[in-house]
C-alpha cells in the first residue's frame, strides 16, 4: 500500500505540471489560491533539495523511480535528470516566468530565500536537459539583486464565490455510512484487487485524458481562439499556421521536453493497459479437421 501511495505521489507532478501549461486559463480564485494560499512554488522547493525519487537500496546502489517502478542507476546516467524532477522545475518554470501570475504574487523576504536556494542546482548539465530554465536562472539573479527588503506587490482584491452546493451536499450526511456502502457495493477488496485497481485509475493521468478539460483553448502568441495545436508536443494551441511561426522560437525550447514526456506517459499508460487487461482465451483448435 505505501508503494501505491508513494506512486500517486508521483504522478501528482504530471498533474501540477499540466495545470501550471494552462494557468491562463484559470480563474483569478483559483491561481490566487495556489499561490498565496498554498505558496506552490515554494512548495515545490524543497522536492528538488530531497529528491525522494532517490534512493539507496540494500546494495549501496543509487535507485531512481522511474516508470512507476524503482530502477538502479548506471553511472553514465547518473547526471540525468528524472521525469519526475523535470516535472517539477517546469511547474516552477511557468509559474515563475508567467508575467500575469508573477505580478501578483507577493515576493516577501521568505519567499525570495525560498526561491534563491534553487540557483545552486541550475548547472550546466541541468540546463543542458531543460534549456529554458536559463530565462529562470536570469530572473533569480536579478531577484537577488533586490536586497534584502524587495518591495512588496499590493494584493488585488478578490472576489471568490463560496461552494454552496458543495456545502450543502455535505451537510447533514453520515459520510462513513455512505463510504461503507460503496465498498461494499463497488469495490472489490479481494487481496491481490487493489494494485490492479490502482493500476487502472493510473491510466485516468496520461496526457491525452486532460484535454477534455480544456475549454476554448487559447492561441499561444495573439491570445484568440485556437484551433490548431503543436503536432509534436501537443501542448501549445495556435488560431493559425502564421502565429505558430511567430511563437516558435520561443517554444522550441520547451517542445522538445513537453514531446519527450508526453510520449513517456503515452508509453506508461500502454503499458499499464497491457497489464491489466484480462489475457484474451485462446483459440481452441477443432478436434477434427475438415478434408479438401
């Protein structure tokens, strides 16, 4: 069970990562929630100074989780950055450089130590396997030229609709009763259920499954309705053939990594569906053969 916990964990990533691709599409509410309230960059700090997708097995080998499964390390890839980690410095990536959502967000003292404390990971080699972090590394350098007292941006003031209907769903219900019944009624809890139960929910998170979550996806360079996406990464929508040319130079550096791990997800999920899907019976020979 903590090995199926600590997977979920893991593709948590994917899915902040997706929601930071699309944080233009979010409401005010919703970005000012996710970074003053729960403070996601500075959230995600820590995660690259422990690396918990690292780890030494009995061996004294280095392990790294990747593929939904714990892999030893060859020392020619011992540099190579995981598709976990690369999640996580593209989820800071484009909260960080996100003109609209870095105006509003308050850069304190803590913040800003926060922050500074990823310089030192920001090597040659990483920005050899993520390139456009170099925009990062400028902006963190600037920031430290700030002092020690950055001028705090005023906070806009928000308007957030309560949940009422949440509100009311909950209210006045024996939420323990009703989770009873749906293991009892829709679950299996056999034994061996669980990881093949996981397994299956897992293929909810692969790339493809988050676009119908996306409503009048916007063009990446004029802002108008797009209709056409990047046939490589498909990650970046365009309302023409022209503002794709205009964009590409700066998309280019992300539609490489944005490529290479939707195809990894793509891959992931094939898999796990091979998995778990039942064996097909075979065929059954008839026992008598028919003459020519």
């Amino acid at each position: 069970m903590e090995e199926i916990e600590f997977s979920c964990s893991m593709i948590a990533f994917s899915i902040i990562r997706f929601i930071t691709d699309h944080i233009a599409d979010l409401s005010v509410p919703i970005v000012h929630q996710m970074m003053e309230n729960n403070d996601i960059p500075c959230v995600l700090v820590p995660l690259l100074e422990l690396k918990p997708w690292l780890r030494k097995n009995c061996h004294g080998e280095t392990e790294k989780f990747e593929d939904m499964k714990w892999q030893v390390v060859e020392k020619k890839d011992s540099q190579k950055l995981t598709k976990i980690e690369a999640q996580i410095w593209l989820s800071i990536y484009n909260l960080f450089l996100n003109q609209e959502v870095n105006r509003k967000y308050e850069i304190t003292s803590f913040r800003k130590s926060n922050l500074l404390r990823l310089r030192k990971y920001m090597n040659e080699t990483l920005i050899d396997q993520l390139p456009m972090l170099t925009d990062m590394f400028r902006a963190l350098e600037e920031m430290s030229l700030m002092g020690d007292n950055p001028i705090a941006q005023k906070n806009s003031f928000i308007v957030q609709q309560m949940p009422e209907m949440r509100a009311k769903i909950m209210a006045n219900r024996d939420w323990n009763a009703i989770a009873k019944y749906q293991m009892d009624h829709f679950f299996n809890t056999e034994a061996n259920d669980p990881q093949a139960e996981m397994e299956s929910l897992m293929r909810l998170y692969g790339s493809d499954v988050f676009d119908q979550f996306i409503e009048d996806p916007k063009c990446s360079c004029c802002g108008d309705t797009a209709t056409q996406r990047c046939s490589k990464c498909k990650s970046e929508w365009y309302c023409s053939r022209e503002c794709q040319i205009k964009q590409w130079k700066q998309h280019k550096k992300l539609c490489e990594t944005l490529a290479t791990i939707r195809k990894e997800d793509d891959e992931r999920a094939k898999k796990v569906a091979e998995i778990t899907q039942p064996a097909q019976p075979k065929k059954k020979q008839p026992l008598i053969q028919e003459l020519n």
